[in-house]
DNA sequence: GGTGCGATTGCA
DNA sequence: GCAATCGCACCA
C-alpha cells in the first residue's frame, strides 16, 4: 500500500525536507490520466528570508509567493526563460522556505533525470502547477524508499555563486551511485 | 515604460 | 565557450 505524504511532512525545517525528500517517490498525473512517477534524488534547500540564495532574499514578490505560504505546495518558476524548476514549500506561513527538486528517476525508469530543468521536463511540470497542492490530484509524493545516510552526500547549492556566505553552505543533498 | 539578468541546458 | 529565451525585479 503506497501512502502520500501529508501535511505533517512539509510543516517542517527545510533542511529536514530536504534530506528527507531524497527517496520519496515524485507523483504526477498528467492530462490524460497516466501517472508518472519516480525517485527523488537530489535536492536543495532554500531557507528563509536572510538566505542570499533565495528568490524570497529580497521579500515577498509576484513570483516568490508560494514560498511564503505553507508547506504542502509547489512552488514552479522558469528560469533562463527556458527552463521550468519545480519546488516544494516547506514550513509555516510567512516564513519563506523551499526545496528544489533537482533530480529524480526518470518515470520510464530508464536514465535518471538528473537536473533540475530535465526533472521538470520528465514529469511535465510547469508553471501551471504553481502553487498548487501536493495532497492534489495533480502532483503529490509517495512515501517511497528512504535512503540511508551512507549514501547521502551534502555540497554547497549549484549556480548560487552571487550569494556569498550562503553560497556556501551545504544546502545540497543528493543520493550517491 | 525600459533594461538587465537568472536556483540551466545542450551544442559547437 | 556560449546562445537560447522570457518573466520579472528594479529603476525612471
């Protein structure tokens, strides 16, 4: 029996999420009804108003206000004008906080999709699922596998460079081999 | 109303 | 090494 993840798993520190998402198995159901899923495996945490690395650094905008809402939805943006990232927002309201998924098995389970533009490009996401639920119909995770620590490895955030000391802490988990 | 650039990727 | 490509943050 596959269970979802409810609220209580995104009601909690960013970083937690994060390490924690590794495993879990990503849900999409796109038009048309198939399901896509897989495993996530890697992601980066953005925590916080004071994090330099994040789009909420500068206060709540049009684009960031998913971020400042709960936990429990996405939160998807285009960056480069080509490329959608899907995020999960974590926390309680008002405190700006996501993770971003930035790697996962591919739903066909061939190659993994391993960044996170390709990601979003394997499961179909883009900004017409911002802000919507990850309890929904639409975009959910599975309780998967959880991984073991042994096979976690934590680095700084990628493409974060301009954010000084924040760049460089180790934001970033991602599961090994 | 104008300008500069990004939580990236793929190809030369 | 660099173009693609556009929403948005910021300034006027």
């Amino acid at each position: 029996m596959v269970r979802k993840l409810g609220l209580s798993f995104y009601e909690r520190g960013t970083l937690e999420v994060a390490r924690d998402l590794l495993g879990r198995t990503l849900c999409r159901r796109v038009p048309g009804g198939a399901v896509l899923r897989g495993r996530i495996l890697e992601a980066e945490a953005y925590d916080g108003p004071e994090d330099r690395a994040s789009h909420a650094s500068r206060g709540p905008t049009a684009r960031n206000a998913p971020m400042f809402e709960a936990g429990g939805i996405a939160y998807v943006y285009l960056v480069y004008g080509v490329h959608h990232c899907l995020n999960v927002v974590t926390g309680p309201r008002g405190y700006p906080a996501a993770v971003l998924l930035r790697g996962a098995e591919s739903p066909d389970g061939a190659a993994s999709a391993v960044g996170p533009g390709r990601l979003t490009r394997a499961f179909r996401v883009d900004r017409g699922l911002d802000g919507a639920s990850l309890l929904g119909p639409h975009l959910w995770l599975e309780e998967g596998e959880p991984v073991p620590d042994r096979i976690v490895r934590r680095t700084p955030r990628i493409g974060v460079d301009y954010a000084g000391a924040w760049a460089r802490k180790r934001y970033r988990f991602m599961v090994v081999g």
